[in-house]
C-alpha cells in the first residue's frame, strides 16, 4: 500500500474514531447533567416540607408525632408537590395495613377462588425504579418515616432548628430519566449529536485526503531528486516553495547536489592531475634512456644525471601525494607540545633568510620576532616538525610563483581575541587574480593552466599547508597583499 493510502487510513480512521468518542461522551455527559439537575430541581421543590417538618420537630420536641405516620408524612409531601411532575405515587410509602375483617379468607370451604400465587400481593408491587422514595432520619441517621433502602443513593438535607441539625429529609436519586420533557431533550440531542458526527465525518472524508496528499507529495519529488542523484545527475535540483520542514529538505538536498557535484569536479580533476603530473616525469624519463639505448645521446655522466634529475622529481611528486593521501585519511602523525611560536621561527630565520637571498627576495620581519620572543611569549600547543613543513611550502610557493623580491612576515595577536595569534606572509610579486584565491589549497591546483613544470613543483604545497593547519585547530587562507602581490594568512591558538 501506497504511503498516501496509509496516511489517509490513518488519519480517517483516528477522526473516525475521535468523533464516535466525542459523541458517545456527550450523550452520557448530557444524560449525566440532566439526570442532575432533575435531582436537584426535586429537592429544591421540596424544601417548604423541610420548613415544615422542622416546625413540627418543634412544636413537638421531637419525632413521636412523625414516628411510623406514613399517611401524614406522604400528605405533607403531596400537598407540596400537588400538580407537580414530582408528585409521588401511593407505592412510594408503606400502604396502610388493611383492617382484619377486609382480608380475604385463606382457606376452607369457603374461601375465595384463588389463581395462581403472585409474587408480589396487591398493595406491595415493587415501585419503578425511576420513581423517588423519601424518608425522614433523626440526627444519627436512624430512619423515622418514609422509605430508606440501603441499594439507592439519597440526597440528604438537613432539617435545622435554632442551628442545631435535628434531622435529615432524604430524597432519592433518579438514576436515570423514563419520563418528561428532559428525555424527550435528551433524545433530541442525541438525534443532532449523531447528525454533527456524520458531518464531522463527511467533512474529515473532504479535509484528509487533500491533507494526505499535500504531506507526501514533497516525499515523492525529493524521492525522485535522490533517484536522480543516484544516478549521478547532479545537475538536478528540488524546488519546494514551502516554509515547513520539507522546504528545509528540499534546500539541504539542493545543497547535497551541489557538492556532489563539486565532489566528482575535484574527484575528476585530481586524476586528470595526477596522471599529468606522473606521466610527464616518465614520460621525459623514458625519452632519455631511449635516446642512450639507441645511442641517439651519448651515454655520458651529464644524461645520466638528468634522467636522475626527473626520478626524483617523480619520486617528490610520489611523496607529496602519499602525503597528502595520509592527510586525507588522517594518518599523518604529529607529536604536539607547549611550544613558544616566535622562538620557533627565530630557529630558522637564518636559513629562511639564506634560501630567500639565493632567489633575489628580501626577508622582513615586521615587528622583529627575536626581540619579540623574550618580551612576549606566545605558547602554542603544536609540532614543531610540522610548523617548519608549514612555513617551507608557503615560502617555496612565494620562490617558484610570485617573482618577488621582497617578503614580509608578522606575528601578532589578533585585537579581537587574545588567545589567537596570526601569522602573515605577504610578498610583492606578481600576485593571483581574485578568482583564484578560494582555490589555492585545493590539491593539484595551479593557476597557471598549462601546467607548465619550468615554475616547479606539483601544485600539492599548499594543500598539504592546508592539513597542517587544520590538525592544529587553525584556519589558513589567501588575499590580495598591500605590498601587491599575495598574502597568506595563518591563525592559530594560543594556549
């Protein structure tokens, strides 16, 4: 079954369900409430009896005149109720014994003809259950007229004299209502209490399976979009104008398709790259040693030193990329400790400054980090091994790429956060184009298309730069420099 049939049953059936409930409640809430305020209604229309019944309490200074006087008791509550629809039938109090003489003979020759034995002799027949019995208790509950049966429930009402409860007038409780403009309301609102259910369910029919359909029709266009991702068109997107949930679905979809996308781009990019990079060094190598096996080139010391020139080119190349490879799948080792960062570069500003010299680039330290180093300490937590990897590749990038001849470098706290420290590299080369910027990190990537290997290097650098970085909870990343050319910006934590 269909998701949209499921959630339809559903919700027809909870409605369904919740209407009948709500219904049958009602009707006993109703049935309930009236049966109430009948009882209610009774004992209100007989408190004149209990003015009364404390009057003769009074007068007599007691119950005597009450005690076992059925017919005076059942006139009082007649005449209170006379033409009312709670006036009592005979059978609500004890019938009168009748006199001796007025029995019937039980047996001999001449006794009356009897037919079968009745259950219940004339004058005793057991009264309806909706009629009421009434009953008059002394203080402690004992009863002194009337009918008190121990299966019904009363309504008691306290006969008070001089604030002193002297007595009880007790009234039975209707269960339940055979009788009366109250049933016939009752049974009227049943009739249009089953009516609304029938159009609660109509209008339920209506409302769910438009609602049903409105719920899942989003599941199946993203259940299609993801069909489609899996056959890896990331070109298709999802567009939901909705506020709700699905909206958000629709737009983190959109987002996976795009970096799928981006994904299998790189994913492409770096074979074609790695083929181009492997293939151009064996490829160089292959020629020379062809060209001395057929002794096209002499076989001299001076060959031989090229085609070894090209082997350890393809065996750097081979390092960076298992280098990076090991970044990728985090299995590049660091040995990190509380180190001092200025005292860090002041280890290799000499041999920084040597390598720069042999380029024709000038270092500048702006301010002087050996001054800097005893003044204001600056502890990192890192591996010093791969701080110098660090800083190498960034000042290869700046020798093989950005024809400068000058290099500046600073360290300082950022304003903003005193626990973060930033380091700059910035150079007056030929600079990078602004397009280029947000890819500089990526592996393989150069920004001279045609790869041209007279430049040096492999384009891995500054990725791997990229990994150093981020396995020391910092962040790297490029701009235009204001000396002109390209700045690198390194921010790490202070500990």
């Amino acid at each position: 079954m269909k998701i949209h049939n499921k959630l339809f049953l559903i919700l027809f059936s909870f409605s369904l369900i919740l209407v009948i409930m709500l219904v049958v409640l009602m009707q006993w809430s109703i049935a309930k409430g009236m049966v109430d305020y009948v009882n209610t209604k009774e004992v209100e229309a007989l408190k004149p009896v209990i003015t009364e019944l404390a009057q003769i309490y009074k007068e007599d200074h007691g119950w005597q005149a009450m005690t076992g006087s059925h017919p005076r008791f059942r006139q009082l509550i007649e005449t209170q109720l006379q033409g009312d629809e709670f006036a009592p039938r005979r059978h609500n109090f004890p019938p009168p014994r009748r006199p001796l003489r007025d029995r019937p003979p039980k047996d001999g020759p001449h006794a009356l003809h009897k037919g079968p034995k009745d259950k219940h002799p004339a004058g005793r027949l057991p009264p309806p259950e909706h009629e009421a019995r009434y009953a008059l208790l002394d203080e402690n509950d004992g009863l002194v007229v009337g009918k008190y049966l121990d299966n019904l429930k009363y309504s008691k009402t306290p006969i008070v004299l001089d604030g002193v409860t002297v007595g009880y007038f007790a009234v039975s409780k209707r269960e339940r209502l055979t009788q009366g403009y109250e049933v016939e309301f009752i049974e009227q609102q049943q009739q249009y209490l089953w009516l609304i259910a029938l159009l609660a369910i109509a209008l339920v029919l209506l409302i769910t399976r438009p609602l049903a359909r409105h719920l899942v029709e989003p599941i199946k266009v993203i259940t299609r979009g993801m069909h489609k991702l899996t056959q890896g068109d990331y070109q298709h997107t999802v567009d939901l104008k909705r506020q709700d949930e699905f909206g958000q679905l629709s737009r983190d979809y959109n987002e996976l398709a795009i970096i799928l996308a981006a994904n299998d781009s790189a994913r492409k990019r770096w074979l074609a790259n790695i083929s181009h990079e492997l293939r151009t060094p064996v490829a160089i190598l292959r020629g020379e040693l062809e060209a001395m096996i057929d002794e096209v080139r002499p076989l001299t010391m001076d060959n031989v030193g090229s085609a070894h020139d090209e082997v350890k080119h393809l065996q750097r190349l081979i390092e960076d990329l298992h280098l990076l490879t090991s970044a990728d799948i985090g299995a590049m080792h660091y040995r990190k400790q509380e180190e001092e960062l200025t005292q860090v570069l002041a280890n290799e500003l000499d041999k920084y400054r040597s390598y720069l010299a042999s380029a024709g680039i000038t270092l500048n330290i702006e301010p002087t980090i050996e001054s800097k180093a005893s003044q204001h300490p600056i502890l990192i937590y890192a591996d010093t091994t791969r701080l110098y990897q660090l800083f190498e590749n960034i000042i290869n990038n700046a020798v093989k790429y950005s024809s400068a001849t000058v290099l500046t470098l600073s360290v300082k706290q950022e304003i903003s956060s005193s626990n973060i420290v930033l380091i700059t590299f910035e150079d007056n080369g030929v600079g990078v184009e602004e397009k280029h910027l947000a890819h500089l990190f990526e592996h393989l990537y150069r920004v001279d298309d045609s790869r041209n290997r007279q430049t040096g290097g492999s384009g891995l650098g500054l990725s791997i730069c990229r990994h150093i970085v981020a396995a020391h909870q910092g962040e790297i990343w490029a701009e235009k420099s204001s000396l002109g050319g390209l700045a690198i910006h390194i921010r790490l934590k202070i500990i």
